[in-house]
C-alpha cells in the first residue's frame, strides 16, 4: 500500500492499516527513542506511547508531510518527556545522582583497562561520542541524533522538530562547537 | 586563537564551514602540531564507523500496543483527556516548586496564628468573668476531682 492510500485507511481506523504502519515504522521509531534514551527498555516504553498517540490521533493527521516525519515528531517529543519524567522521579527521590548518561559516568566504565597504548575498540569510540552527544542541550542533542544516526536531512529534521532549517543549521553549529572540546577531553582522560 | 580553532575543528572534520575558513583552519593545522593532533583524535572519534544497523524492538510490543489500544476504546473521552492534561501539567518545569510552595501556603493558613484570643479565652475562663460569660452559676458546684471543677468552683468561691 503506498503512502496516500495507507493514511486513507487509517483515517477510517482500519485495524490492518494499522499494523502496517506499526510493520513499517516501528523499528524506525525504536531506534530514534534508543538513540536518545540509551535503555532499551525506556525505549520500547516510549516506542509503545508513540504509536498509541498516533493511534489516537490518526484523524489529525492531515498529510502535510510523511508518515515517518510525523512519528519521528511523536517519538523525540515523548523521548524528551520520558526522560524528564525520569529525572522527576529521580529528584523526589532525592536521588542527585548526576552521572547518568553523562561525561562522568564514561570516566568511571569508559576506560580501557589494556592501557594508554591500546587501540581503543569501536565500542569504546561509539561510548565516547554517546555520552558527549548526551551532555548537550535537549534540542541540539535532538538535531545532532537525528542528523548524524538518522541521517535526515535539514529539510527533514525541521520539520520534526518544528523549526526552520537555519535554526536546525544553527543547532548542529553550536552543538559541534560544544562535542570538539568535549570530545577532545574525554579522548584525553581515558 | 588554538581554542578558537579547536572548537571549530568537529565542523571542519565534516565540512561544514565556509570555503575560506576551511582554508583558513587547514593553513593553521599545517604550522601547528598541537591542534594537528587534536584534529587527529577527533578524527579517530568522530570519524570513525557509525553503526548503522538498527536494533529490533521485542515481539511482544505489538500485542501491549493492541492491549493499550483496546482499553483506550473502552475509556470514556474525557478520561483520556483529563490524564492527557495532569500529565502536561506535572512535566512543566514549575509544577513542582508549584505544589511545594500550595503545601506551605495550606499548612500556614491551617495554623493558628491568633494566639492574643487563645490567651484572652483562658484569662476569661479562669477570671470572675467567667461565671457571667459562661452562665456558671446555673451550675451545682461539683465535688473536687471532677472535670472542669477547679474551674466551677473558683467561679463559685469568685462570687
């Protein structure tokens, strides 16, 4: 089923269609919350909200851009509320613990215990640029996941998130301005 | 002028600056071993093999979203629409400090702070007063040990 026929049918909440859009979309959806979330519990929790929140909002949903832009939408905007209500929790808890997905938390496992001298693993390398990633402001984080992971372009990623394409190129300016000396840090200490 | 190139060097190693300061920056990198060695660690971090292969969700999460879905349809509109609008309001940055500040201001306005008629209303039952405001002497005087009748009966003594 192409595109204009799928949100047809989903406009009439047709259970098959649906499925199809979960089919078609669900690993997209899984991998965007898994990238911004680093759990991949977290990430099925949010992926599962995603597609009950389309399913309740199919007849909003006008066609103006695709299907995938519009889940990807949905998806970073429930990502960022997961991860608050987290922090939420985690506050009332009176657990501070700050070292979650941060620069911190890379020092005390990132480490190759084989030595300066090792050739740090790709793992390690993809750890590094992580965490760094995960440090930075919400919305450039946002931009940068979607433009290196995702690999949308400008036009794309403004469009999930609701801004201009300048604003999107000003974000992945400021953003790899801020990941240099991180990075550059993090490669030094470990 | 090295930590104003350093900054730069990630938007370099991508290629996204202008022709001339990318020009500018390779220029530098080729006098300066400090930041050539800082464009080669970024290099080996940033540039290095993204993993591309996407990582598949459980089996199982279709049948959640079709159980999520069933107990949607069997929820009334407004319900949803009522948990839709206290979640909003509880992911706000000010509902917390909010509802900390509506706890305070509930337990100030819950205690007393008129303590001048608390100890107006003992000098008037323990004074001569009393027996009048209180119409004491309707009273038979209680035997001693009783409740309330040191107070009874120094109304009675008073009079």
């Amino acid at each position: 089923m192409n595109e204009h026929d799928l949100v047809k049918e989903l406009h009439g909440r047709n259970p098959a269609a649906f499925k199809e859009l979960f089919d078609s979309y669900s690993t997209l959806v899984y991998n965007v919350a898994h990238r911004m979330l680093q759990d991949k519990r977290d990430a099925e929790d949010v992926t599962q909200e995603v597609f009950l929140e389309a399913y309740k909002s199919l007849t909003n949903f006008r066609a103006e851009s695709q299907l995938s832009t519009w889940l990807y939408r949905i998806a970073v905007n429930r990502s960022l509320n997961h991860q608050r209500k987290k922090k939420l929790h985690r506050w009332l808890a009176l657990d501070f613990d700050t070292t979650e997905n941060s620069v911190d938390k890379l020092r005390l496992h990132g480490a190759n215990e084989d030595g300066p001298d090792a050739v740090m693993e790709k793992k390690d390398i993809e750890r590094i640029v992580q965490g760094a990633i995960n440090s930075l402001p919400d919305r450039q984080r946002t931009a940068l996941l979607l433009h290196r992971y995702e690999e949308l372009s400008y036009d794309d990623i403004a469009g999930v998130m609701g801004v201009t394409i300048a604003s999107v190129e000003s974000l992945l300016h400021r953003a790899k301005q801020s990941l240099a000396s991180k990075l550059l840090r993090l490669k030094k200490e470990l | 002028m090295h930590t104003r190139i350093q900054e730069k060097l990630l938007l370099y190693v991508d290629g996204n600056l202008p022709a001339e300061q990318m020009q500018r920056i390779r220029a530098h990198l080729s006098v300066c071993s400090a930041c050539a060695q800082q464009h080669d660690l970024l290099v080996s971090v940033w540039g290095s093999e993204i993993r591309r292969e996407k990582l598949q969700p459980s089996p199982f999460l279709w049948t959640r979203i079709q159980a999520h879905i069933g107990e949607y349809e069997r929820t009334p509109a407004f319900v949803w629409g009522f948990k839709r609008a206290v979640r909003e309001i509880m992911l706000r940055p000010f509902a917390v400090p909010a509802a900390i500040a509506a706890i305070f201001v509930g337990v100030y306005l819950g205690t007393p702070h008129e303590p001048q008629r608390y100890e107006r209303a003992q000098s008037v039952s323990h004074g001569v007063g009393a027996v009048d405001e209180f119409g004491l002497d309707q009273f038979d005087v209680l035997p001693p040990g009783a409740l309330g009748s040191t107070l009874v009966n120094v109304s009675h003594t008073q009079k």
